[in-house]
C-alpha cells in the first residue's frame, strides 16, 4: 500500500527520465490523470494513453527529451500527507518567476497557478515543474 500516491507519480517519472525511457507506466487514478493532461497541455511530456485493465488502469506517459536532456528540469511535491500546504487566491505559489508551474486541487478541479490566479481561486498546492 502506499501512502502518498502523487509522490509515488512524480517519483516514477523522475526515475524514468533519470534512466532516460522513453515510456513510464504508472496505475491510474482521477488526480494522476489530471496532473498528466497538464504536463501535456505545457509541454513537459509528448502523450499520454490511458488503458483500462479491468481494475485501477494504466497511465503510459511518454517521456519528452530536449536535446538529449529531460524536459522536466526539477518535479517536486509540495504538499504532503503530513503536511498539507494550501495557498489563497492572493498568495499563490510562483515557480522560476513565471517560468514554471504550481499545480494545485482546487475547488474548480486541478490546475495550475495561472489558471487558478484568473479564475480567483486557491486550493492546495500539489507540486512544482519546471
């Protein structure tokens, strides 16, 4: 069993490019799937698939390399099961200046900081990208 499965997401990605694959495979959840469509939507990764196996499903993501280095400089949790962080609309999270993005669950579902900065809304703060 595990505790804390968006670390356990970020983590496996994290690996994979470290390990330079081309695909990571990782079970499915609602969360995880949103997070995937925004690191697609940005950039960070080429696709995504999503196989159904009768029970949890599968994510296949696969990997985006620039010039024979990751896409994904930096992949971080922020908040954790222990420790929850939340941020208001007026205080929301900045990564690199703008540069790159805060995902955060909002009331709205699960975006990122621009988008939650638009719509006027804060939520927790799940990771960081760039």
């Amino acid at each position: 069993m595990n505790t804390d499965p968006i670390a356990d997401y970020l983590t496996r990605i994290r690996n994979a490019q470290s390990a330079r694959h081309k695909v990571v495979e990782i079970p499915a959840s609602n969360i995880k799937k949103e997070i995937t469509k925004i690191l697609e939507d940005k950039g960070y990764i080429l696709s995504h698939k999503f196989e159904d196996d009768g029970k949890q499903g599968k994510i296949k993501i696969a990997l985006k390399y620039v010039n024979n280095s990751p896409a994904i400089k930096r992949i971080e949790r922020v908040s954790k099961p222990g420790l929850r962080k939340y941020a208001g609309a007026g205080k929301l999270p900045r990564v690199l200046n703008g540069l790159g993005i805060a995902i955060l669950s909002t009331s709205k579902g699960v975006i990122t900081d621009k988008e939650a900065r638009n719509e006027n809304v804060g939520g927790e703060v799940l990771c960081y990208v760039y």
